[in-house]
C-alpha cells in the first residue's frame, strides 16, 4: 500500500521530468525553439487574465506549460481508465490508474527520440514549429508522403493518432493485465471500451469546432 502511494507520485513526475528534459536537448540539437520561461513570466507581467494566458501558445510552448499539459493528460487518462475498470467491475484504486497511465505513457519517449533520430537523418522534415515537430509517426506524415489530400479541420486528428499512439493502446492493456493480475484480453477490453472511445470523441470535438470557428 506503502509503495503504490510512493510511486504514485514518483512515477508520474519522472515521466513528466525526463519528457521535458529530452524535449530540451532535443530541441537544442535540432535546433527548435522552447519559450523561456521568462516569457511566461512577461504574460503575467502586462496584467493578463489566467485564462487569456493559457490561451497564449507561447505559454504551452515552455516547461511550465509542458509540464501542466503532461500531468493534466496523466489525470485525465487516468479517471478515463478508473471508469473502465468500473464498467468491468474490476475493484482497483485510482492512484493505481494513474501509475499505469504514467508508466504506458513511457512510449512517448520512445516516440520523439525516435523521431529525433530520423529528423537527424532526414532533416527535411524539420520545422521552427514545435507544436508540430513530432509528427513524424503520425497519420498526418502518412498522409502528406502519400500525397493524400486532407482537411486542416481534422489536423489534429491525424497529428494525434499515429504509430505510437496506437501502440500505447496494448502496451496500457499489457500493463493492466501485469499490475490487476487480469488476462491480457481483459486489459484490451478496458482500454477499448474507455480509453480509446473517448479520445476519439474528443478527437472528433476539435475537428468539430475547428470547423465551427472558420
């Protein structure tokens, strides 16, 4: 009970930790720009509102932001994941979601130095943007080295589902069935009927209102 509170904690802030650190020496080697934080303090300095300071994207483009954005989609992962488990009536504490959300989430650093080392290789790819610097695995990449035509309304769609994405699906099943004691198909059920249904509505949330905005 101990060591779940413990790594409850350490797990999901070292995650947090070494992913803005590669993304740091990342964008040095490129090199890519990440906002400094004295930027952010600027934001607040001319007296802007907290809300119209999370709409600046120079403030999700530095650490703080970074950091925020990764706990937030731990948290929110997390719940998501407690309620399928309560769907299967699987008894499991929510500090326990969050630990398998933290450790499946590991991917992710696969993910961008993996992409680091084919920017590395094929630095055509490189952009000064770096919301859009790790897109390589995505549908979107697919897509553009296909020379498939898609909308920009569903841009985040298909920067957000791609190789990695998909494999962190079974890797958070395979993680479920080791820390529950469940068979590997129970944990796919889990993340298919909670996880995977609900990124896809909120998915298709941004293209809708991409759309309703232009």
């Amino acid at each position: 009970m101990k060591t779940i509170t413990v790594n409850f904690f350490i797990i999901p802030l070292l995650y947090i930790f070494l992913y803005i650190i590669s993304n740091y020496i990342i964008c040095y080697f490129l090199p890519l720009q990440i906002t400094p934080f004295s930027e952010v303090l600027t934001l607040t300095k001319k007296g802007e509102s907290f809300f119209s300071i999370l709409n600046e994207s120079a403030f999700w483009n530095s650490s703080i932001g970074l950091f925020m954005r990764l706990l937030i989609e731990i948290m929110v992962s997390g719940v998501i994941l407690f309620l399928g488990f309560i769907i299967y009536k699987i008894p499991v504490r929510i500090k326990t979601c969050f630990l398998i959300i933290a450790l499946a989430h590991s991917i992710f650093l696969v993910n961008i130095w993996a992409e680091f080392i084919f920017l590395k290789i094929e630095p055509n790819g490189l952009s000064n943007d770096y919301f859009t610097m790790f897109p390589l695995f995505s549908l979107s990449y697919l897509l553009e080295t296909l020379n498939i035509p898609s909308s920009e309304y569903f841009s985040y769609f298909h920067q957000t589902i791609g190789l990695f994405e998909i494999l962190y699906w079974f890797l958070l099943a395979f993680i479920i069935s080791r820390f529950i004691g469940t068979s590997y198909k129970t944990g796919l059920k889990v993340v298919f009927s909670s996880y995977v249904p609900l990124l896809f509505i909120w998915l298709l949330i941004v293209s809708f209102l991409s759309i309703m905005k232009s």
